[in-house]
C-alpha cells in the first residue's frame, strides 16, 4: 500500500496529538497539536515495516511531530503557510 501523503502535502491534525512521552522536552499528556492546525509533511517513514509515518511541521507552533495517516486530513492547497 502506498502512503496516504506525501512530502510537501499540506494537511491537518484531525484530533489533538498529545505527548506520549517520545517527543522531547514536553510533559507526558502535553497536547503537542490541536485539532485542526496545518502543517506540511516533511518526510515519511515507517514503524515495524507496516505503518506509514508522517514527519508533519507545524509552522505556527514550531514543533516537527510524527503522525499516523488516521491523525491527519488532507487540506487544500490554497493557503500556503509557508509564504512571509
């Protein structure tokens, strides 16, 4: 199976992702992403030969966070976050 989002794709959390005690220098529990913020896939990956892992950045907060393709949406490309 092929991956759902590829590097570059701009999407957005479905759900808040909290800390589950990988990523550095939060608190376990943190919400790391709220629901609904955008960010662009900047790699993709995989965990035990079989999931699929999106290095998502979400600009606005700063944090690079990997997600499963279950916990992201695709979004329009109209709005570039990116730009100045």
């Amino acid at each position: 199976m092929e991956p759902l989002f590829e590097p570059g794709s701009r999407v957005r959390a479905r759900g808040p992702v909290r800390n589950d005690g990988t990523f550095p220098g939060a608190s376990l529990g943190d919400v790391l992403v709220p629901e609904g913020a955008v960010g662009y896939v900047r790699d993709v990956g995989t965990f035990l030969q079989r999931y699929y892992v999106y290095a998502v950045d979400f600009i606005e907060s700063g944090r690079i966070v990997g997600m499963l393709g279950r916990e992201l949406a695709a979004t329009s490309e109209s709005t570039d976050l990116r730009a100045p």
